[in-house]
C-alpha cells in the first residue's frame, strides 16, 4: 500500500509543480487497488503523510525519488463515460434502496445517494426501494409532512420509486427476528448501568447479561416491551467481544423509547430498533442486492454481517460513498427547523439553504442536478459542492427556455433630449427571431450602479440608442459603437422584487412584458443572471439562480 500510494503522490506532484493533492492520490490509489476501499480511513491517513513529505521535497528531489521506483507509466485505460460498473450485478436482478430519515426535507447532501442509487437502477433495468428510517422517535423525530416532502423531491429528481416502506410499521417483524437470534443465544438483553457497559466494552470484557440462559434472557425481553423503563434496559446482538473496533462489539439492537405520538403509529410501540438491526433485516427481506453507504456508516457492514452469518444470508455488495458537503451552509435539520421558529429563515424554502426545495425555488432544474451528481461520480472520497460547476450545468438546461427582459435596480430617472422611437426592439431569445418590444418614452430610468459608472460619458442604452449620460442625457445616435451598454426602463414597467441566494431582497422595476411570466418560469435578466419567477399576481417576485 504503501508504494502505491508514494508512486501516485510523487506522479500527481510532477503533474501539479511539486504539489500533490490528497484527494487525486487517494482516488488514484483506490482504482489501482480496489481492495483498499475496505479500510479508506487507514489508507487517507497514510496518503496524507506521505503528501506532506512529498511536498516538502524539491521538485528534483521528487523526480529522483520516482526514478527510484522504476518504471511507474501505466497504458492510459479507456475513459468511461459515466459512473463504473456495480460488482456482479446481474440486469434485471438489481435492487437497490435510499432509507431516509423524515425529520424534514432532503438537502443537496441527500441528493448524492438518491440519484447514485437511481442511476445504477436504471442502468440495470433493477428496482429502488424507498425505505423510511423512521424509528427515532426522540432524537429524529419524524414529522408527518416530510414523509411527503421527500417522496415530492425525489420524484421532481426523475426518482422512480419501485416500492415504498415504513420501518415504523414493521416492528414486529423486526421483534420476530431478534426472538429467534435469541432462541439461537445469539442476543441477550441488558440492564447493565452504561457508564459500566461502555467500560467494560473499551477492555473487550463481556457483561453478566450475556451469559444468561435463553428463559432468562426471553424473560427480559418481555418485560422490556411491556413496561421497563426507558434506559434500563438494552437489547444487544451479540459479536466478537474482542474486536479490533470496539463500534462493533455487541452492538444494540433495540431501546426503549417513551415518546408518544409518532405520526404513523402514535402511541404502539415503545421498544424501539436500532438503525443496523433494522435496516439489515429489510435489506434481507426485499432483496437489496447493492448498497451504496456512506464512509461515515462503514461500521454498518461490519456489525450487520454478524446477524447475516447467523441466518445463513448472504451480505449485499457494498460500495462507499463519500458526502456531499456544502461549505459554510446550515445541513443540519435540527438547526435549520430551530431557524424558522425563530425566524432567522422564511421556510424550509430560504434561499440560503441548502435543500432542494430552496435550489427550485431559485431555478435550479432536476436536471443539472444529476448531470453534475454523475459527474462527480460513485466513489469514497468527501466532495465539496462545486456552485460554479452546478451552475454551469443548470445554465445549459435552464438557457434555451429562458426569456430575456430587463430589471433595474435602484433606478434613477434620467430625461432623453430626443425619443428616437416609440418602442424598442429586443430579442426574446438571441438567435431564435423572437423578439419583444420596450415603450420608449422621453423619461427612463436606468441602474443606480450604471448611473455612477457612465456618467458624463458616452453610453449605449441596450437595443435603444447612444446617449451621453446625465439626468439630462444628450441623444449622440443610433449606430451600435464599442461604448458601455446599459439595460433601462420607460415609465410603463412593473414594480418588482429580486431575492438573492444571501436572503437579501433587492426591490426594483421590471420590463412590462414580464406581466406575462408565469409563476416557475425562468428567465434571465439582461446584464445580471438567471432567475426564476416566484409570483406575478399582486407584484412581481423573483428568485436569483446564477450568472
């Protein structure tokens, strides 16, 4: 590992003048050595000391160190178009699943899985599972609208859900299996205090409870779900008491939790399953045979494996996925549904937020979503949310039915020494022969900001005419010349308001022909971006996307 990984860092310097990039190394090493990606976390940590090294070196230096390691050139393979192929995957036969949690609405971070899940189904003519994490009923509380929420977006991504579950409506079938693991004496259950349990779990040092016989053990489990406590009691599956990561040592399957009120099953249940035990029986049960998890649940395998083995089942393949993180954005739903109580954001909608809700209400298309999903590809390593490359794939979708008109912030009127027409003449949309037509009157009003910058100077009012610019502007001509070109307005115009990503709400007047946009239509106003029509009823409102 160790060589491999030196080899890609010195090869990744020479390539970026003596600089490697930890990310670029780690996805080099993990396509040379795909059995790496069991153990992603060790092998990043020794990519990120090797870097360091590497990097302190002198690009001579660096040049005889990879000489030293022979001849490192590879053929170039054949680059795919698209995301790598699953691990004995057989077409038809594929069956993968997204297990949310409904405490609120998905967020770009979401995203990553769902469509990674979706692409793969597709591209094997498989089936996706929509399975609702929902059995934390104090520390995720379910809320009853998102259940909604996250079926609307994943549909609105071109999602096609194949069959769709509740994990809250089958507690007894997870009860029925932890019964016979402990029939099996592969459970037990725990009343240990956990400050002990936890003590006892960090030595590999086994509780009393687990050597309990199986009357005394189904004797516990049916108090618990009867009327024990909340904390007093555990049930546990058990494992290797001694393995290398103590996260996987007898793991618990299920706690009690008094909670009432849970919007599907209200006040049913009170002894509650565990993420892991939950999800690996549904993932028996339907079929899943490809999970693509999160580096941050590698755990998961590994704990779940240890039930499969005892059913005799054979695990899913596994590919580790890393996040999608947005830098300087609130992904918590905690905190984002602690900022609309207080006020801080309008709604789940905000536009400072991250979730698909607020990217479509700023214009942002399904589409350039999972073009640039794809385009970052299946692998482990964290990404970064590129807004740029986002917003590049958002304008090739959103331009061509985008409609050109003018806004004018801030307007400052200024007077035309001579009306050169009544109206001018603009394209709807370059290059398709559609145009729109601009009232011209003696008084405009043109941008507070092209008012400071132009004037005084010769400036070219876009699609109109040349003026000298001043509150008392001098008509100069009508022939297009290499001057400043300013958008402007006539008295006939409509008061509007353009919200920006920064919650920011810039209040203006648009182009009279704007009166005919509909609620959801993108448009881009001439000289400032794209956006997309909120409301035109009673006042124009739109919502800033992009350049």
């Amino acid at each position: 590992m160790k060589d491999i990984i030196l080899k890609h860092a010195l090869l990744n310097a020479q390539q970026y003048d003596g600089k490697a990039s930890i990310g670029s190394v780690l996805g080099k090493v993990l396509a040379e050595n795909p059995a790496l990606k069991k153990d992603v976390p060790k092998v990043k940590a020794e990519i990120e000391k090797t870097v360091e090294q590497v990097n302190s070196w002198s690009l001579e230096k660096q040049k005889k160190e990879l000489a030293k390691l022979g001849d490192v050139s590879r053929p170039e393979k054949e680059q795919r178009v698209g995301l790598p192929l699953l691990d004995n995957a057989v077409k038809g036969k594929v069956v993968m699943r997204m297990a949310p949690n409904p405490n609120g609405p998905l967020h770009i971070g979401h995203v990553r899985p769902a469509l990674l899940n979706d692409e793969y189904v597709k591209m094997y003519k498989g089936k996706f599972i929509l399975r609702f994490d929902d059995t934390d009923p104090k520390g995720k509380r379910p809320m009853k609208e998102a259940y909604d929420w996250i079926r609307e977006s994943l549909q609105w991504l071109g999602v096609k859900i194949h069959k769709e579950t509740k994990a809250s409506e089958r507690l007894p079938v997870y009860y029925r299996y932890f019964e016979k693991l402990l029939e099996m004496g592969k459970a037990y259950i725990c009343n240990c205090n956990p400050v002990h349990w936890r003590e006892l779990k960090a030595r590999g040092e086994a509780c009393p409870c687990r050597d309990l016989s199986e009357s005394s053990a189904g004797e516990r489990w049916k108090e618990m779900l009867k009327d024990a406590e909340e904390g007093s009691m555990v049930a546990r599956i058990k494992t290797d008491i001694n393995h290398p990561d103590p996260a996987a040592r007898d793991f618990a399957a299920f706690r009690i939790i008094d909670e009432p009120n849970h919007p599907v099953t209200k006040n049913k249940y009170r002894v509650w399953p565990m993420l892991d035990f939950a999800s690996a029986i549904d993932d028996h049960e339907f079929g899943v045979t490809h999970i693509i998890r999160g580096v941050d649940l590698m755990i998961s395998e590994i704990r779940q494996k240890f039930v499969y083995d005892y059913f005799g089942w054979d695990y899913p393949v596994t590919r580790t996925n890393g996040k999608l993180l947005v830098e300087g954005a609130v992904l918590s739903k905690s905190k984002i549904l602690e900022g609309i109580r207080s006020g801080m954001y309008s709604g789940w909608d905000d536009p400072r937020l991250p979730t698909l809700s607020a990217l479509k209400r700023r214009g942002f298309s399904a589409e350039a979503i999972r073009d640039y999903i794809v385009e970052v590809g299946a692998n482990p390593i964290n990404v970064i949310l590129d807004w740029k490359a986002l917003e590049s794939h958002n304008r090739k979708v959103i331009d061509k039915d985008s409609n050109r008109y003018f806004f004018v912030a801030e307007p400052v009127e200024i007077t035309l020494s001579k009306v050169p027409m009544k109206s001018a003449k603009a394209p709807l949309y370059p290059g398709k022969r559609k145009y729109r037509r601009i009232p011209v009157g003696k008084k405009l009003v043109v941008d507070r900001i092209d008012f400071v910058a132009n004037r005084g100077r010769e400036t070219r009012l876009m699609h109109l005419c040349n003026v000298k610019l001043d509150k008392a502007a001098k008509f100069t001509g009508k022939s297009v010349k290499d001057i400043p070109k300013i958008h402007w307005l006539d008295g006939k115009t409509l008061k509007a308001k353009l919200v920006m990503p920064d919650g920011k709400v810039v209040s203006g007047l648009a182009e009279i022909n704007l009166k005919k946009a509909k609620a959801g239509e993108t448009v881009q106003l001439e000289r400032i971006g794209f956006a997309r029509v909120d409301s035109n009823k009673k006042e124009l409102v739109m919502y800033y996307a992009h350049r």
